[in-house]
C-alpha cells in the first residue's frame, strides 16, 4: 500500500512540474509574439527604425507597460497620453 501511495504522489508531483513548465513555455511564447508584433507595427510606421532598436523598444514597453493594462479596456490612445515618459525612455535606452 505505501508503495503505491509513493507512486501515486510522484505522478501528482509530474503533472504539476509539467503544467507549471508549460504555463511559463507558453507565457513566454505569447510574450515574445507580442513583442515581434510591436516590433513590425513600429518598423512600418517609422521605416528609419530599425529591427534590434525597434524590438529593445518593445521589449522595454511591454516590461514597464504591460502589467499596467494587460487585463484593461484602455485604448493606445489613452495609454500614450499616460505613459508618454516612460516610452520615450524606452526610445532612449533602445537607441543606445
């Protein structure tokens, strides 16, 4: 009986490790996505951009921004009106 119990608690512990792993496999995926998809729209917008600058500028946004309005009905409008600063010190240090 305890054999099984001891079984029974490594297969829990499996599926939990493996579920975690595939939380942040996909969450890191659904990251990156979004950071090429920032990155294309800022390239065709301002084509002297270029590609590493426009992804360290996304990848800035998405880290000081993302958090903020992941979960809102906030349009980009409003969202540049707010956070204007912060975007252009991710401008900044992406050009460097």
């Amino acid at each position: 009986m305890w054999k099984y119990k001891n079984l029974g608690l490594v297969i829990v512990i499996t599926v939990i490790g493996y579920n975690v792993y595939d939380y942040f496999k996909v969450k890191k995926s659904i990251r990156k996505d979004g950071i090429e998809e920032c990155s294309k729209k800022i390239r065709v917008t301002n084509p002297e951009i270029d590609k590493k600058i426009a992804d360290k500028y996304c990848e800035c946004a998405f880290d000081n921004l993302g958090e903020n309005y992941k979960n809102s009905n906030v349009g980009a409008e409003k969202i540049l009106e707010n956070e204007k600063s912060i975007m252009q010190d991710c401008l900044n240090k992406a050009k460097q």
